[in-house]
C-alpha cells in the first residue's frame, strides 16, 4: 500500500509492505522478495518527498546469523537508509516489524514506542512525524449588514443625490447608488476556512451528537460502567443517524432523476463522495483479505476472535 501525504512544509511517501512466510501453498522466495525490495527503494528515492516504509518483513532483523535479515541490511545501507525499530515486534522476542527511511531524514520520525498489551502476536507501533499540520484552506468572504441601515436617511440620500445627476447617464447613476449604499452599509470582509461539505446533515443528527457530547461528560465525570454504556449507546446511536440520512439522501436523488444520464451523475457523484477519503481504492476490505495469502487471512480471523473476546471481558 502506498500513500502520499503533503503537509505543506514536507512531502511524505509512505510505503506499506508485508511478506508472506514461506509456505507449500503460496512458495513465497525470499530471493524475489529482496529484489522487488530493492525496486519499491529505487522507485520510492527517485520521487518527491521523504520516504517511510514501514510494514512486517517477516525476517529476524535482530539476529547477526539470519541471512535474510543480512540482506536487507545490506539493501537498506547502500541506499542510505537508516531502520528505526530497535524493541521487539513479536511476542517470539524478535524484530519482524520495520520502520525505514532515509539517513538525512531520520528526524521527521521521533518518539517511536512498541506497545506489548495487545491482542495480536506482534506488537503495536507508534511514533510521531516532525511536520506541521497544514493550514486549512481560506477564502475570503464580503457582506454587508443591511439591516443596521436607517431607511429614512438612506431614501434622503438618494433623492439628494439624484438631483445632481442626469438620470440618463447610468455609470454615474450606478456610482451614486454605490456610493450612498457604502456610507450606510459599509462592505466588511472575512476569512473563512474551507470545510469539508456534509449535505446530509440535518436538525436529528445534530440532536444525536448534542446527546452523545452529553453522554460522554457524565461518563468522563463518574466513571461508571452505566454510564459508558450510555456513552456507547449514543454514539452508536449518531453513527446510525449519519448512515440514515446519507441513504436517505442518496435515494432522494436517484428518485429524482429524470434520465439515465442524470441518473449516472448522481450515482457516480455519491461514488465519489464515499470513496474521496479511502486508500484501497481497488478492492474492499474483505476482498483484500479473501486474496491474501492463507497465512495472512488466519491471522485476521483470529484476531477478530480475540478482539471479540477482549471485549466481551471488558
């Protein structure tokens, strides 16, 4: 998986890789796993921006014996590249999850930590980048405040002022008037940030959210179980709301399409806008998971299973 981020000051690529272990089933080579490597490396340099791969490498990288883990070694030194991740990833007690990026810019990424209370047999990274959030985009905006006008004043105005000018000539008239409407309502201008649109939005939403905020006050104040319940009651309850009115939505706009081409629009519109924020573009997440490998698609599923029974234990 590969994902671009711009924050304005810096340009980050970042790289997503897993290798499969070897198996009879899908006979993954470690050898072609090393050259597409050293490809994705010599692709990822020569673009804009700083590179990060991350990802399980399912190698030993802490052991001074494991060929596989001299190999890459030994790719990512000649790139220049330095490997972040100095802690276990594995309950095994080895490195199998890496974080790479170039010599000169190992200090975009700071603070990183391996998490080990977790449901997963590999531990959990994080870490923070050094860039600045970027600036939301403004536009500017004028108005005027019509309602603060003192009408009689504003009509002597104007009967003044079309007393000495000839009516026939409309640039001086339209100056007038402007002019006179400028002493009484003057323009103000604002900065506006640009936000994202939700037409969708409607009076029972905003309800849901205001009970949801409410529900999580009360439950951050006590501290009870009942009332995180209560909590995740509301925001399932919001999360249901949402998901109404954007079908609702959706619907009313195909109702009212009165062609196969307004048709099309509006459904290729809604298909737009469900998929502006998503990365894996080319498939779902099941069906990413359906063409994993077997070895992949078992560690998924019991995931899933300890995390239903961590939370039922919670």
């Amino acid at each position: 998986m590969e994902l671009s981020v711009d924050f304005g000051t810096k340009y980050l690529n970042f790289i997503c890789l897993y290798r499969s272990p070897y198996s009879k089933a899908n006979k993954s080579s470690f050898t072609e796993f090393s050259r597409e490597f050293q490809e994705i490396i010599f692709t990822l340099n020569l673009k804009k921006g700083i590179p990060v791969i991350l990802g399980d490498f399912n190698i030993h990288y802490d052991s001074n014996t494991c060929p596989e883990a001299k190999n890459i070694k030994g790719i990512i030194t000649a790139a220049n590249m330095t490997q972040l991740i100095a802690l276990p990833t594995h309950n095994k007690n080895h490195i199998l999850d890496l974080i790479i990026t170039k010599d000169c810019d190992i200090d975009t990424i700071k603070n990183t930590q391996v998490l080990k209370k977790l449901v997963s047999d590999h531990h959990l990274i994080l870490f923070e980048l050094d860039a600045e959030k970027p600036p939301k985009v403004k536009r500017k905006i004028t108005s005027r405040n019509l309602k603060t006008i003192n009408i009689e004043q504003f009509k002597s105005d104007v009967k003044t002022e079309l007393q000495t000018i000839d009516p026939e000539n409309i640039e001086n008239l339209n100056d007038a008037l402007s002019r006179i409407l400028n002493q009484h309502a003057p323009i103000t201008y604002k900065q506006l940030a640009e936000r994202k649109s939700a037409p969708w939005l409607n009076d029972s939403i905003r309800q849901a959210k205001r009970e949801r905020r409410g529900a999580e006050k009360r439950w951050l104040k006590s501290g009870l179980n009942i009332d995180r319940d209560i909590y995740n009651a509301k925001r399932q309850n919001v999360k249901t709301c949402i998901k109404k009115a954007k079908e609702d939505r959706f619907s009313d706009r195909l109702k009212s399409s009165k062609s196969c081409k307004q048709l099309f629009g509006s459904a290729m519109n809604y298909w737009e806008e469900q998929n502006s924020a998503v990365f894996l573009t080319k498939s779902t997440p099941m069906s990413f998971q359906r063409n994993s490998p077997p070895f992949f698609h078992d560690k998924i599923d019991n995931l899933r299973q300890n995390l239903d029974l961590y939370h039922d234990c919670v």
